[in-house]
C-alpha cells in the first residue's frame, strides 16, 4: 500500500526565515557535531519507511514545504500534489494529492479538515510550514489558522495514534526568531485578542517584530500541546524546529530538519527524548528562548485563542478526547 501525504498550496510568502542568526544559541563545540550531522544527513536512507502512512504537510506550493513533501514521498508517504511539477520528479513509491487549504478564512480551514477526517481514516504526521507572512498576517496565519486546523484534526491523530505500533507526529516549523526582537520582551503576554494586535510601527523593523512574536506562538503551542496530550496519556509527539538559513542552501537541503522531525527513526526509537523539543538542522534537540520554556505563557496562548475559536462557533472544546 503506497502512502499518502497531503500537501497545500503556501498559505503565505515564504521569507529567508531570519536563519543567520541561529548560530546565537550554540558553542563552537555544538556548531561542529551540528555541523558533522547536517553533512552527514541523508532523506534517501536515515528516514523511516513511509508505506501506509498518511501525512499532511502545509506550505507545501514551495521552499521548505515542497521539498519536504518530496523527500517524505519518496520514503513511501502518500502526500498531497503541491504542484504539477512534482509529478515530474521521481517521488516513488508515494503518492501525492491535492487537498485546498486556505489559511486566511477560518471557515474554510475547520471545513477542509472536516473534510480530511471524513475520507482518511488515518494521520501520521502533521507538519506546519508557514515560514514567512506578508505584512500583518503573521499571527493570523502562523499561529491561529495553524491551531484551528491542528485542533481539528487532533481527533483523528489520536484515533491513529492509539493503534498498534503507532509513531504519531506533530511539528511547527517555528524559527531561531522566537528567541529575537520583540519575542524576549519578558512583559510579552497573551491574555486577550488585543494582546495579538500590536503592529509595532514605532520599531525599526515592525514586520520582523510581528514575526518573532508569530514564532514564538509556534513554539509555545508545541509545548503546551504536547503537555495537554501527555497528561492525558495520548502518544502523541509534537515538536518546533528552525529549519536553518533557508537563503543558505537549496530548499531540498532547507527541509533537512522538517524531514528527520516526520520521519527519523531516532524519534520513534525514543519518542519521550523528543516531546516538546524544539530542533535546529539536523535534528539537533536545541535550547529555546526563555519565553519560549515559559508555561505560564503557553497556558495564556492556549485559552485566548480556544476562546476566540469558541466564540466563533468553530471549536467547542479542545477536541482531545480522554
């Protein structure tokens, strides 16, 4: 049986990803055996097989999330078509369909993930690529688009998750911005909509500064995901990563990081060494900003925006049966 993995058209402009400034977090000594892994690293052969496996990777028109379905195809995955050039790329013995996401209507998003559930009867893995926004999308794509769409599929992942031999995933590809700019403010809070409003304009880069902001929503929602799902013994893995200086290297290279999150054998070898880590390239388990270790945070990110979706009408609880 070939695997499927689903992949979407970019619910964003993809950025450079603001990746040189990833050195900041590690010793020469940690940026050579980081350096010896990613030279190292191999989709064709240090990536699990795929067959059988059902896998959703979003932002997938382009960049990181092209490349990463391609890879991930390639092991037996069956993904959704990104672009007709795929299909003139060798991505046997996957598949790859199309399945329409717009990010930017939360109507259509809950519905093409009801749609999902009502024709798969499993996901594997669940990869959010929204590596860049235009001007005052960030969180709105990156953070609130992303959540509604993970908390309505999370039915089915658990569904999956609690079948034999299982090796269920969740990622975000978050950035080394959740630990610049405006993201280290230690009076950061996100306690009511207003809070996710702020356009900066007095700062020297207002977009950079709602960027950051964006990034560390990604790596706070992995955490306190992974903490909700754990206390209620669901197997479930959910991890943030920066995938690199994405203008450093081709894009096949860019999607390293993403790849060994969705697929490394090591994280299934050891799945409780890799909950609620955040990774940079290649699948090196890395410190995170302070406010993005902050629980207290987490918690505030999650009830504000379940209650936005709530009183939208478009989730009613946090969809993770006990």
């Amino acid at each position: 049986m070939k695997t499927p993995s689903y992949a979407f058209p970019p619910d964003i402009s993809e950025l450079n990803d603001f990746g040189t400034h990833a050195t900041t977090f590690y010793t020469n000594r940690e940026l050579d055996a980081h350096g010896q892994l990613f030279s190292s690293f191999n989709p064709s052969h240090d990536l699990l097989d795929l067959t059988g496996k059902v896998i959703i990777v979003t932002g997938s028109n382009t960049g990181v999330g092209y490349s990463t379905v391609k890879h991930l195809a390639r092991k037996g995955a069956k993904a959704l078509k990104a672009l007709d050039r795929l299909e003139e790329e060798n991505i046997e013995p996957g598949e790859v369909h199309w399945l329409l996401l717009d990010l930017s209507d939360p109507k259509a998003t809950k519905e093409t993930a009801e749609l999902f559930r009502k024709t798969e009867t499993r996901l594997d893995v669940l990869e959010l690529v929204t590596l860049g926004a235009s001007t005052g999308t960030h969180i709105a794509l990156s953070h609130f688009s992303t959540f509604l769409f993970t908390q309505t599929l999370l039915p089915l992942l658990v569904s999956t998750a609690r079948q034999p031999k299982s090796d269920v995933r969740i990622i975000t590809v978050s950035s080394s911005g959740h630990a610049l700019g405006r993201a280290t403010d230690p009076a950061i809070q996100f306690r009511a909509i207003d809070d996710f409003n702020t356009e900066f304009k007095d700062d020297l880069i207002p977009d950079f500064s709602r960027y950051s902001r964006s990034k560390l929503c990604n790596v706070l929602y992995m955490n306190i995901l992974q903490a909700r799902l754990d206390a209620r013994s669901i197997p479930i893995t959910c991890m943030s990563l920066h995938p690199g200086g994405l203008f450093l290297k081709a894009p096949d290279e860019g999607a390293y990081t993403s790849c060994f999150a969705a697929a490394s054998p090591l994280i299934k070898e050891d799945p409780s060494k890799y909950k609620g880590q955040y990774l940079c390239p290649v699948g090196v388990i890395s410190p995170k900003s302070q406010n993005g270790q902050r629980t207290d945070l987490g918690e505030e990110l999650w009830d504000t925006t379940m209650a936005f979706f709530t009183n939208l009408g478009l989730l009613t609880d946090d969809l993770t049966p006990s």
